[in-house]
C-alpha cells in the first residue's frame, strides 16, 4: 500500500512540474530570422499581409523563411505545422483579410499576459516586420491543410 501510495505522489507530483511550463511561456528567447532575401518592408508597420499577393519564386521564398521562422519561436506553444494542440490559438484560424491581420499585429506587438505570466513575449521585440509577416503567410498557405 505504502509503494502505491508513494508511486502516485510521485506521478502527481512529475505532472505539476510538467505541466507548470504550460502555464506559461517561460524564460525563452526567440531566435533571430534571416529576412535578407525577402521583399524588404521596412520600420513602418502595414495595416495588412503585403506578402500575401505575391507569387513565384518571391511566394516560394516567403514561406520557405515563414515556415522555419514558425518552427523556431512559434510551434511551440502554437503547434507544429501550425496545428494547435489547444495550449495557445489555432493561427491558421485567423482568416486572411483584415481582421485577422489586425489581431495577428495586436498580438506580435503587444505578446500575451495573464496574471503577470508571459504567455507570449513581444515578438517585435525580437523579430523583424518581413518574419513576422513571412510567419503569417506560411500560417495561411497551410490553413487548408487541415
């Protein structure tokens, strides 16, 4: 009885340590994003997606840089491949119009905090306008994938 009793405080007690880097986002920085060969968009911030109407080689390029820009400072609260495993929001929901660009730069700007925790930092403390779209348009280019 004593070993079941210790067995579970110890499996209870693994959870709670577990599951408290879910909680919140954590002492993470996100990684830096070569943006050098994508159309260059500058400081001021557009109102919608400039990359979405793009085509060819400059598409291709565009979501080549968005997919691995996802992959390092995004999948992990957000999922990989952009699907959500219900920690943090399903991106590849937003729809690809205004709105949905309104909340993604709301969001990349300002982070996510609740009750004092970092759910999200400040993304454009870290990442440049041209990744941060590059991202947005990789989330809407497999927004059908599902």
């Amino acid at each position: 009885m004593i070993k079941l009793n210790l067995g579970r405080s110890h499996l209870i007690a693994f959870i709670s340590i577990c599951s408290f880097g879910v909680a919140a986002h954590g002492p993470v920085t996100p990684q830096a994003i070569n943006t050098s060969t994508l159309p260059t968009l500058g400081e001021e911030w557009e109102d919608t997606n400039p990359y979405r109407t793009k085509d060819g080689e400059v598409m291709t390029e565009i979501l080549r840089v968005g997919a691995s820009a996802y992959n390092q400072n995004c999948a992990r609260c957000h999922g990989l491949g952009g699907i959500s495993g219900g920690i943090a929001p399903d991106l590849r929901q937003l729809p690809a119009d205004f709105d949905g660009d309104e909340w993604f730069i709301y969001r990349v700007q300002n982070g996510a905090v609740r009750n004092g925790a970092v759910y999200m930092p400040k993304m454009t403390e870290h990442l440049n306008q041209e990744a941060l779209w590059s991202i947005r348009t990789w989330l809407e280019s497999v927004s059908d994938e599902e």
